[in-house]
C-alpha cells in the first residue's frame, strides 16, 4: 500500500500534535484543529490504513493513535521542515562558543553541551578529545631547584600536562634546554599512542653522556603520559528528561538514568558516527542500539579540527522531541564548533 499524499498530511498532522501534546490523537482533534478539508469519518480511514502501514500505532482500542518509530523516521528523513533559525539564535550559538571558549578544545565542548542543553531543553552528551589521541605540539622543561624540573605538554587540543621531573643529577639550564629541544624535535606532531620503545631509544642517541639525566626525564614523562585518561564524557542537562510527562513512568526513567550512567554505553552511541563515517545521525527509539533509550532518539555527530576528528556530541530526548527544531540548532552548534576549531588548527600551521 503506498502512502498518498492524504496519509501523509493526516500522519504529519498526528507526529505535529503528538509532539506538542504527548496526548494520543483522534480523528476528531485533526479535523478541527488541522485544515484539511476531510471529515473525521475519512480520516479514520486513513488512520486505519497508517496503521496498518506501521506509521501510527494505538495504545488502546478507545484510545486515539501515536506515532510509531516507523513513523518518526518517514518524517525526519523526508516530510519535516527544516526550522530557520532567527538571527538571535544563531548570534546566541556563535557568541557563546566564541567569546566564552577562548579557542580551548575543552572549553569550547564544554559551553556546547551546556548551551544544547539549555536551547533544546534535552540532555546533551559529549566525548572529550583523547589525550592519547592528541598530536604533541611543545613541550617545555622549567628549573624548579635544580634536581626537579617542571615539565609542560601541549597538544593540538589544547590540552596542557604538566609533570615534575626530579633527577638524582643537578639539572641545569643548558641541559634543560638540550632535553627539551631534543623532545621538540623527535616527539612533535606524535600521539602518545606512537611514543613506543623505537621512538624512545631514538632520542636516547641524542643524549650520549647523559644517560642517567635521560632516564630519569623520561621515565617520568613516559609514564605520566600513559596514566592520562584515555576519555572523557560531559554530560549536561541529564535532568531536563524527566520534564515530558512519558518519563514520569518509574521503568523509563530508571531505564534512562541507567544508560547515563554508563559511559562505555554512551561512547559507543556517539562513536557510531565516526565508524559509519556520518556527518550527523538520528537514532530513533528502537533503531537504538541499548534497549535503555528505545523510548528516546538521539541525535549524534562528530566534531573536528580541520579533517582530524576530535570527539562526538550528541543531544537525547523523548521520541517525540521536536525534531525540525532540535536538528537545527544542533546541526548550527556542530558547525560552529568545526569552524572554531578549524580556524585554530589553521592558525597552528596545519
């Protein structure tokens, strides 16, 4: 059976009030409050063939009909407006990133979780960037007493480690200086993930005559590197769910609570994104992969640094979360974010 045009306009009719109402819809409540020119007799009809179709689905018999998953899919993929966004929102958007983040990976991440979360009223989810994932850009030795040295790391997400070093020998200043040229030069640009045992005993040439100095800086470096988290997860907003009345059932929201408290759940959501190589995905209800969220829809995407993929973020909400908006302002958010970031990578010389 296809869908005609009739179908279509009744099925956007039932997701527009759904969403607004979170109230089953009946035929009578779309022929007076939707103008299309049909009466309530024909409208069951059609609702009846929707149904049958997959599209809407009825909770009761006496009850009036719901939009399926099926149905939700069909809208946001093909019958759903995109919103434009006023000029207010979209200054909102670029001036909290720009003037609040000051061009730091985890600042600007932070604010955009925050900021989702407020003009969506959903939870917004975030995977920092990788430590061991980030390039390093410099490294600096600083005297503290002369047997213990500060060392400062930078990468090209702007995250800062800072380790002190201390040496059984006397570190002065041409030898803080010769260490941290050598490490410039040989560790720049590498992950910590490609710091391996090959790469260590190349620069160990360069240190003839200081091994003992070399063993003790780099040992402590090695290992500090090592033990640094491998992700972080920001999550904003995790109580704005329980504000649409479906979550007030005590199994939807432990369900809920239970996936947000999982971060290897939540990783594997918004990485999904970056193993499909998509630039924005919406999951909806059971085309979740955790049957936690199978009453919620997440909508997920990769932010970047040039073409270097950093992280992934994404917003999760009810079904029937008001999908032309929450895309817009989420897709307005991620392009923002990449600009920034873009633009700062750019600035680097990359």
């Amino acid at each position: 059976m296809d869908i005609d045009n009739r179908k279509i306009k009744i099925l956007e009719a039932i997701i527009d009030d759904y969403i607004n109402t979170a109230e089953p819809v009946g035929s009578r409540t779309i022929a007076k409050k939707y103008n299309l020119g049909i009466s309530p007799a024909t409208i069951r009809n059609e609702m009846a063939d929707l149904e049958d179709m997959g599209y809407i689905e009825q909770l009761h018999s006496s009850s009036g009909r719901k939009p399926s998953d099926k149905g939700y899919r069909l809208y946001v993929d093909k019958l759903m407006v995109k919103k434009e966004l006023s000029s207010k929102e979209e200054d909102t958007i670029k001036g909290s990133l720009i003037d609040d983040a000051l061009y730091e990976v985890d600042k600007i991440i932070k604010q955009a979780a925050e900021l989702l979360s407020d003009l969506t009223k959903l939870t917004c989810m975030v995977n920092a960037p990788s430590p061991k994932k980030s390039s390093i850009k410099s490294i600096r030795l600083v005297n503290i007493d002369g047997y213990n040295a500060l060392t400062i790391i930078v990468t090209d997400t702007g995250i800062i480690k800072d380790y002190v070093i201390h040496s059984n020998k006397k570190l002065n200043a041409d030898v803080l200086a010769k260490i941290s040229n050598v490490l410039n030069e040989k560790l720049y640009n590498l992950t910590i993930e490609e710091i391996n045992s090959k790469v260590i005993e190349n620069i160990k040439k360069d240190f003839a005559g200081y091994d003992d100095i070399f063993d003790d800086v780099f040992s402590t470096l090695y290992d500090g590197l090592n033990k640094v988290d491998e992700v972080e997860i920001y999550l904003e907003g995790t109580s704005n769910i329980f504000d649409y009345p479906e979550f007030n059932d005590v199994g939807k929201a432990k369900d809920f609570l239970s996936f947000m408290d999982n971060k290897r759940s939540i990783l594997s959501v918004l990485n999904k994104d970056a193993d499909l190589n998509l630039d924005m995905d919406v999951s909806i209800g059971t085309e979740n992969m955790f049957d936690e969220v199978k009453d919620c829809s997440i909508i997920s995407a990769a932010y970047k640094a040039g073409n270097k993929q950093l992280g992934s973020i994404g917003i999760i909400g009810p079904t029937r979360m008001p999908y032309s908006k929450v895309i817009s302002i989420f897709k307005e958010t991620v392009d923002t974010i990449n600009d920034i970031l873009s633009k700062e990578y750019d600035d680097d010389g990359e």
